[in-house]
C-alpha cells in the first residue's frame, strides 16, 4: 500500500479497500491516459469515488465486471464504509493539516423517476451525497448549467463547463458528479527571489527556458534504480507532493512502463531524510477527458451497453440504464507558496542513506511524474506528469 503511517494500524485497515481500490485504478488509468500527447493531471480519487457511487446500483454481471476492472476486492457493503471511513479521514486533513481540502458528491436524478430509496440512502449515508433533482426532459440545458456551477462553487470556480452544451438530453436519467479541491502552502516554502529562468530539457537536444524554483533542505529522498524520488510535504504534513524523477532525460517512458502501486509503494517506503538542493519548475496545467474508452480498456465494458447494463439496484429495473459518459476535468498550479489543485467528475447514466555534509541535487529539469497523495491513508489525490511546463503547452 502507497502509505507513509505504518503506526495507525486503525486507520488502514478501515479505509484500506477503498484506498487499495484508489491506488490500483490510479495506476491503471496512467497507463491508459498516457498514451495521450503532452502533461496529464488527473484525480484517480475523484474517479473512483464517482464509480463507487453507481457500483451501488450495479447488479449481477454488470456489478461483478466493475467490481474486478476497479479493484473492488471485498462485498459492496465493506466496500461502501470503506469509502465513507476514507472521504471522512481526507476531509479530516483540512482541519489537521491547516490546508483547504474539500471533497464533495451530489446525484442528480430526473424529476419524477422513481429511484430505490435504498440506493439514494447508501449515496446519502456512505458518499454525503447531495440528492437534487432536476428537469432534463423538459430542460436539460437548464439543468447542465446547475450541475457546472456546483462543481465550478466546489472547486474554486477552478472547472468551469466540466458538462458540455449537448451533453444532457431527455434520455438522461442521472448524473452524478465527485469534486475535489486543495490549496495547500509547502512546508518549506521556495523563496521566489531565488526563481530565475533556466533550461527544462524536452529532449537531450532541446530545451525551453521555465521559471525554476530552488531551495536548500531536509525532504524524504531516495534513489530507486534509475530514479531520484523526492517528498516536498505541506504545511501540517498531511499531505505531501511526491516527484519521480528519471536520471536520464529520456528516462519517463521507461518509468510510466513500470510504475504500479506495487513499485510506487516500493520505492516511496525507501524515503529517507536527506540534505537535498531542490530545482522544480513552476508549472500550470489542466486536463479534460472523457474516460469511457479507457475503462472499457481496463474491462468494464457492459456499463456502457445499454443491451445489457444492469443497474438494477438504483431503479429496480433491469436493463434499462446504462453509463453514457464519464466525463474527467483536472487543474493544478505549482508555484513558490504551495500548491492549488482541484478535479471533478461526471458519469451521466443513459529507503535512502543517512544524510552527509554534501547535498544531494535533485533537478527537475526534464520530464517527471508526480502524485498528491493523503498521508494517513496513502490515498492518492492527484498524479500526472510534466513533459513541458510553459504555459502554453499546460
């Protein structure tokens, strides 16, 4: 497990399916979105959390594809505790950690359609979802622009059109959303007089000048073959920033090939507290996308079927909805003071050496990969790399 506590032995074993879950998908969808051109930022919580939602309603085949392609491994009713222990404990970390961390779920059924009270307790209850109906027979535009800006409030007016005009209809039955936002300061802070303009290495023979941080410290370090693995915690240590940084310029290929939650577990445990000269650029990005396609890559193809999708559980009735879209929206912002990230989603439902004098370097001038993650739990909030941070490749 990506887990940093190995003393709340509590706190793991309650949360633990859902954070396993989490992790595992994470890392699962990188390998599906990575194939993608350019930086990538993405909230696998966020994702996760949303699709728990309608495992909820999920029933025989349906309910046992999606349990096997997002890592459910325990009965739907240990998964669900699992999910609500983990949103408590990650929104617990905003009052321990003095950060801004929220993370918010609401279910927008169609008016007048009869959903099992069952299902809309258990989102209720497990999710602390919001339950609002709205009218998308008779006003579907209306009722996009209410969802977006719930998620816009949620998120800092951060994702804004998270639904696109056109993508609700009178066939819409629900669409339920996650949203997840952080603002949170560096423990040790960059001093931005020390920012200046160096070279960020695209390649071994092109480079492009980027504002790049620096700062001298103590930071969990470790060398993993062929990496250097940096931990730049926030303020209250809740949660932290970890960077993967390949040795070889053209080094993140290779590592995007062999990262799993098995060898990120691996090499974050080997974190050790070192004297290290930190060089990272500032960087923005967002990201959208639409996830269908790369979770029936990983296998969960009968939600999408409408011949065959059973979502039983939320209407009593088989065979009738079935996921259409799931639709993903990420930013993040790195600079001197912290960091600021935020994430919706949408499924519409049609150890390293003791520290010596010297300082060791850690130079982000090339590409790299990061995750935001929850330290309690180990729960990642956010992952995604950075191939070019100037602002208009963000």
């Amino acid at each position: 497990m990506f887990n940093k506590h190995d003393n709340e032995p509590g706190v793991r074993s309650e949360v633990g399916p859902a954070v396993q879950a989490n992790n595992e998908l994470a890392l699962d969808l990188y390998a599906e979105l990575r194939q993608k051109p350019g930086n990538l930022v993405f909230s696998p919580y966020s994702i996760s959390t949303a699709l728990a939602m309608a495992y909820g309603g999920a029933r025989g085949s349906t309910g046992a594809q999606m349990a096997r392609s997002l890592h459910f491994s325990v009965a739907p009713e240990e998964l669900h505790r699992a999910f609500a222990a983990l949103q408590a404990q990650v929104n617990d970390a905003q009052t321990r950690g003095n950060v801004r961390l929220l993370v918010a779920n609401a279910l927008w059924p169609q008016e007048r359609y009869a959903f099992l009270e069952d299902y809309l307790s258990l989102v209720r209850e497990c999710y602390g979802a919001d339950v609002s109906p709205l009218d998308y027979q008779g006003a579907a535009e209306a009722a996009r622009q209410t969802i977006n800006a719930w998620v816009e409030a949620k998120t800092e007016d951060k994702i804004k059109e998270l639904i696109a005009p056109g993508a609700l209809s009178d066939l819409t039955h629900l669409v339920l959303v996650n949203a997840i936002y952080f603002k949170g300061d560096w423990l040790a802070q960059f001093e931005p007089d020390l920012t200046a303009d160096r070279s960020f290495w695209l390649t071994p023979d092109e480079d492009v000048q980027v504002p790049m941080m620096v700062q001298e410290g103590e930071f969990g370090y470790a060398e993993p073959s062929g990496l250097q693995v940096l931990e730049l915690p926030y303020v209250g240590g809740e949660l932290s920033m970890v960077v993967l940084l390949p040795k070889n310029v053209r080094g993140l290929s290779s590592l995007e090939k062999a990262l799993t939650a098995t060898n990120l577990s691996k090499w974050t445990d080997r974190l050790g507290q070192t004297e290290v000269e930190v060089y990272l650029p500032r960087f923005v990005m967002r990201f959208g996308c639409e996830l269908s396609d790369a979770l029936m890559g990983l296998g969960m193809t009968d939600a999408f079927d409408s011949r065959i999708a059973d979502f039983s559980g939320m209407d009593g009735k088989e065979q009738w909805l079935f996921l259409s879209a799931v639709i993903h929206q990420a930013f993040i912002d790195v600079k001197e003071e912290g960091t600021e990230a935020a994430a919706a989603t949408a499924l519409d439902l049609l150890g390293a050496a003791p520290p010596d004098e010297t300082p060791v370097t850690f130079r982000a001038d090339h590409p790299f990969f990061f995750v935001i993650r929850e330290n309690s739990t180990g729960s990642i909030l956010f992952l995604g790399r950075v191939v070019d941070p100037t602002p208009a490749a963000g």
